[in-house]
C-alpha cells in the first residue's frame, strides 16, 4: 500500500490511480456518471469515441473491450478501464457473455452539451483499420 493510501478506513479500497488522466480533461468539463448494462451475448455500441476521458468499473459479468490501438481484452467485475476520448475510436464493448447481463459504471469528463458519444462512419473506420492490432491467444 502506498503512503497515500495508509490511513484509509477499513473498507475504503483505491483500485487503481491513473495521474496522467488530468491533463486529457477538457478545460470547463462536467463530469457524468453512466451506467451501461448489457443483456447477454449483447455487441456493444458500434465503433464511436467519446468527447473526454473516461474512467469506470464493471461492476458486473465480463466485457469485451477494444479501443484503437490496444489489443481487445476482457474486463471482468472488479476491473478498471480508462479511455483517453477525443481522437481514439471505441471499438468494442461487448457482453463477453452468452448467458448473463453484464454492466460497467463510468464517470465521463467532457464539455458540457456534448454527446455521450459520437458513431465513426464505416469509410473512417476502413481508412484506421490497418493500425489495428490483433487479438493473441
């Protein structure tokens, strides 16, 4: 544990700290929290990038997460995933599983009236989709 971290009261975990996530929010953001629940075997949202950095936890089931850039892995309840938004595209967020719901609680800073999220044409995606790298297993 870290000493920033020494004096917590019982209960009070930090699951992950990611300090270089400041300087990506945008000047004047607010800060959302949404809650994304996917029924089994759901896909996802289509390929779209979000206006700001976003930070959030599955709090339930298992979901497949890609974003450009990054090989596609698997985020199970407990984990934490950030997304840098702006330019770099989502490419999937899908209910890793065929038989349960699954869902993730992000907090989103973004300028204020701006969408949740924004849809990539399939000609952007054709023109970025060489940069992809492939899943291993």
């Amino acid at each position: 544990m870290s000493a920033e971290h020494a004096y917590l009261p019982p209960g009070v975990e930090v699951i992950t700290t990611l300090p270089e996530a400041a300087v990506r929010i945008p000047a004047g953001a607010e800060a959302r929290t949404i809650r994304v629940t996917l029924p089994p075997g759901d896909p996802g949202a289509p390929p779209h990038r979000h206006p700001g950095p976003l930070f959030g936890y599955v709090t339930q089931g298992e979901i497949l997460f890609e974003l450009e850039g990054q090989p596609p892995r698997v985020l199970k309840a407990g984990d934490a995933l950030f997304e840098p938004g702006g330019d770099v595209i989502h490419l999937q967020g899908a209910n890793n599983l065929p038989d349960a719901q699954s869902q993730l609680v992000v907090t989103m800073f973004a300028p204020p009236g701006t969408p949740v999220l924004t849809m990539v044409s399939p000609e952007e995606l054709a023109e970025r989709q060489a940069d992809r790298p492939r899943r291993t297993r």
